[in-house]
C-alpha cells in the first residue's frame, strides 16, 4: 500500500515542481477595456482589453483582442519609445508620436496614469471625466480637432 501511494505521488510532485509560478504582476499595473473613438478622416474606432503596467517615465501598454491576443504593444523609457503591431516596430523619442501612429491621435499616456489613480491631472487639451471612477470607469474626450472620446473600464 505504501509502495501504490509513493507510486502515485511521485508523478503528482514532479508536476507540481514543472508548474510555473504565477506570473507576478508590478507595482503598479492596471487592466481592463478600452473604447476610442477618434473623429479622424476616416473616423477610427478601437475597442481592446489592455494591460498597462509602470509609470510616465518607464512604462508598457499591451492592447489585446477578445480573444487574448496582443494588438499591439507600445513602451517607453526617457527619449525611448517603441511600437508593435503586426510584427513590424517602430520606435521613436516621443511616446506622442507612436500613440499617433497606433491610434490616429495623441493619448496622454502621462496623465493617464494620474487618471488611473483618481487624480484630474491636465492631459494636453484632454478633458477628464473621474465621476465614476470609484466604479472602475473613466472618461476622457479631447475637443480639438481631431476630436475624440476614450472609455476606460478596469477590472477590478
């Protein structure tokens, strides 16, 4: 009997020990939806699940399909930035630059951080909207051409 239950916990430990850890979110890390819609010519629409982790200076934005799969993926550290989408990258020295090219508008990736945290901090000549952030929810719209409208939903 003693031989039938080593027998039987010597596969189940060996499992255990190949089993990855779970993956060990940062500080500082936030999920969810997100909803654009950017007034552009042609008008653009972009709903995605995102991961965004760090801080204005060093920081990642992970856009993901319903499904789980990146879109694209946007980071930065000073005078550094770097886009992927589709297997092509792209960097630049300015973070504004490349949500430009992702998104057809410049998001204030600095001032959402704030945002995220319950702070009304300026975002350029974006206008926030934190009433329902308390229920995971933010708003932002930025009125000058070309106008837009950002949703944020976290998972809490």
């Amino acid at each position: 009997m003693l031989r039938r239950t080593a027998l039987i916990a010597l596969p189940t430990g060996l499992l255990a020990a190949c089993a990855s850890a779970p993956r060990e979110r940062p500080a500082r890390f936030w999920s969810g939806r997100l909803g654009l819609q950017v007034q552009s010519s042609p008008p653009q629409d972009v709903y995605a699940g995102f991961e965004l982790q760090g801080g204005p200076e060093h920081g990642e934005l992970t856009l993901l399909s319903p499904i789980g799969s990146v879109l694209a993926r946007l980071s930065w550290s000073p005078g550094h930035a770097l886009l992927e989408q589709g297997g092509q990258h792209w960097t630049d020295s300015s973070l504004d630059a490349l949500t430009q090219r992702l998104v057809n508008t410049v998001i204030p990736v600095q001032a959402l951080f704030d945002w995220l945290e319950g702070r009304a901090s300026p975002g350029g000549d974006w206008q926030v909207d934190l009433s329902a952030w308390s229920a995971g929810r933010i708003q932002a719209q930025r009125l000058s051409p070309p106008s837009a409208r950002l949703r944020i939903v976290l998972e809490r």
